[in-house]
C-alpha cells in the first residue's frame, strides 16, 4: 500500500471545505506538499459569496511552449443532514475494496493521486511545464476556475499557459471531451397580500406563479423536443437542452393572501450555442404572461427574472495528444459528453482545450457514503506519470 497517497487523501478529506466554508487551509496545504518538490506556487485569494477561498496554481519545468495542466477541484458538497451516511463523512476509511470519505470521489481522490505523481516525479527530465490547478467553489458554478483561469497567463510570468488541461472529474477512467452549459436563474412573482376571505382584493404570487411554472413547462417539452442529430452520440441519454424545477417557496399563512413567490431553475444547455438563449426565451414569455391572479382581474402580479450563474459548455477537438495519451492510460478508445459541468468550461475562454477523465464513479458523487474503488485509487499515480512522460517529457 502507497502510504503517503493515503496519508494526503486522509489529509484532503478531514478538510471540511463545503463551497459554504473556506477553502485556505487544504489549499495551503497542498500548497506545502509541492513547494518541496520543486515546483513553484502562487495562492489566487479570491471571496466567492461572501466567502474567503483561494486557488492554487503549481507548476515546474521549463518556461517552453505547450506542456499540460492537470486541474481538480478543493471543495465538497454538503453532507451535514445528509441522510443515510454511516460513517464520519469528514474521515478517510477503507473498508474492503472501498475507500469511504467526502469528496473520496468528487475530486479530492485524484487530488491526492496528482501529490503522490508529483512526489515521485523527475522534474530535471521535464522539456515543457506541467503546471496544477485546484480550484475553490466549483460545486456552486465553478467560480473559481471563472477567477483564476484568466489570470494564468499573469501568475505563470514567463511560462506559456499550457493549451492543454486533464480535469480529473469522476467519469470510472472513461474520457469525456464535451459537456453542456450550466445555467441558473430565478423567478419572483411580487402580488397583493390580504386576508384570504378576500381573494379578488388582492393578487396571490403562487396561483400566478402556478401560471409561471406552466408556461416554462411548456418551453420545456419544446426544448425537450430538439434534438440535433451530431449530439446523440454525445449525450445519448439527454441530446437535447435540460431544464430542471429547482426549489419554489411562497405564502407565510394558510389564511394570508400570499404576497411573493420565488421559484430557482437550472437548465443545460448542448455545447455551441448560447447558453443564456434559453433565459433569454423565457423572459420573452414571462413578459407576455397573464399577471392576473385566479380570484380577480382587478390588478396584476410584478414578474421578475434573475440570472444567478452561468458555467459554458465544453466541446473539446478530438484527436489532442492529452486524449492519445489517456487513451493509453485508461484503454478507453471513445470519447463522449460529460452530463456535469466542469472548470474546463472557463478554460476554453482563455485558449486551454480541456478533457474530463477521472478515477471517481459518478454514481458516487454527492451520495452519503461517498467512495471510491480501491484499484482505481492506488493506480493513478502511475497513470498520471505516464501522461506527464508523453506530454512533458517526450521529444
């Protein structure tokens, strides 16, 4: 057993960096593991909803053109509440063929693996950069890749910003090139309030907001319906746009008209196109909507829309060496569409091709006892190295 790669796993995981909380202290502390072994460090302090957190930008070879970036992401969902969790979430545990904790598979499982990769590595047989990136917030829209990813060119001062980047998301070492926007937005109906035994004197928020709901559903089944022929292949289960009903909250009292209701909805959408199309369509409609309330046609309900975020889409060129390589590595030899968004959606803006390729399961991420598999775990290092030796060490 590789006892450092499960000390730094152990390490990672008893940081509690829920998106709520700050993420300094494991960024710190990975920060310390790779000072020493050569490579050069820059913290990115960053306050993302009213946070403190920070991203970490490491890198070590020669200031040449090309090289790689292998990114993750620090923190974690929440498991507070959480039910069904049977072990400290807060604590790394194997057990047989699993190994339990939070983030174990989304991501702080490959994180460990990139530190072990970095303790063994040769850097004197580097002939371009490798450069890491761990990024803060990226489970509440990836807001800390939209910070630092532009600044890399800044941070890395005479090294050239790789163009290529290995996102270590959990796809169980399938390799994914493309994935679909992530969009959120809210609605708030603002109507009348009263006394119940008086409807028509006032206009209800939620019976308009009911009219709210209807009128996105219906957008819904259309987007639902488009279904471009060059996506199957990619999103199989999903070619199309997604919307989803986030949350809905409105009323104080079952005898109180009910003054406001706000509804929160995200929606995917197919790489290249605009992502905001979609809001744009729905505020068209919600201006045209019927304010009124069931009870009287007397005075109508305010409708407001609201962006809340906006990850883009990913749809990465084929044929890169990063994919030749982890092609290699991983024995796939296709790749296809990740159904989450990822940091790699702000590194296209700044000229980086990005592919998804992970040793956590989906079906994991996010679920009380989160783990990870055993094997995957303990062979990534090695995988990580012979990607590094293809693309930064090869003639």
């Amino acid at each position: 057993m590789n006892d450092y790669l499960y000390e730094v796993a152990s390490r990672l995981v008893a940081f509690d960096t829920v998106s709520a909380k700050s993420d300094l202290d494991a960024i710190e502390y990975i920060a310390t593991e790779l000072g020493p072994r050569g490579f050069k460090t820059a913290l990115q302090p960053v306050e993302l909803l009213g946070v403190p957190q920070a991203n970490l930008v490491a890198w070590v070879g020669p200031p040449r053109a090309d090289g790689l970036i292998i990114s993750g992401h620090v923190d974690i969902v929440p498991y507070d509440g959480q039910p069904g969790w049977e072990r400290d979430p807060l604590k790394l545990e194997p057990a047989g063929e699993r190994i339990y904790g939070r983030g174990a598979t989304d991501m702080k499982g490959f994180i460990a693996q990139c530190l072990d990769a970095a303790r063994t590595l040769d850097s004197a047989r580097l002939k371009r950069p490798l450069v890491f990136v761990f990024t803060a917030s990226e489970e509440v829209g990836c807001l800390g890749a939209h910070s630092v990813a532009p600044a890399l060119k800044q941070i890395l001062g005479d090294t050239p910003v790789p163009r290529l980047a290995w996102i270590g998301e959990p796809t169980s070492y399938a390799v994914c090139h493309a994935h679909k926007s992530a969009v959120s937005f809210g609605v708030s109906v603002r109507g009348i309030g009263g006394h119940s035994s008086a409807p028509a004197k006032g206009v209800n928020a939620i019976a308009v907001m009911a009219r709210v709901i209807d009128t996105i559903g219906r957008f819904q089944q259309e987007l639902a319906a488009r279904r471009p022929a060059e996506y199957a292949a990619i999103f199989p289960d999903a070619p199309c746009d997604v919307l989803n009903f986030g949350t809905v909250q409105g009323g104080i009292a079952l005898n109180m008209i009910a003054e406001e209701c706000k509804l929160r909805i995200g929606y995917r959408t197919l790489p290249d196109a605009d992502p905001l199309d979609v809001y744009r369509e729905i505020g068209r409609r919600l201006d045209a909507l019927d304010g009124h309330d069931y009870a009287g046609r007397e005075h109508r309900a305010k409708i407001e829309t609201e962006l809340l975020n906006a990850v883009p889409s990913l749809n990465s060129p084929r044929g890169t060496a990063l994919e030749a390589a982890l092609f290699d590595v991983t024995g796939a030899n296709t790749s296809a569409g990740a159904l989450y968004a990822t940091d790699g959606g702000w590194f296209t803006g700044s000229g980086i091709t990005s592919l998804i390729c992970g040793p956590g399961d989906l079906e994991q991420a996010h679920q009380p006892n989160e783990h990870i598999r055993r094997d995957a775990f303990e062979r990534g290092p090695a995988m990580i190295h012979k990607v590094i030796e293809r693309l930064c060490c090869a003639g």
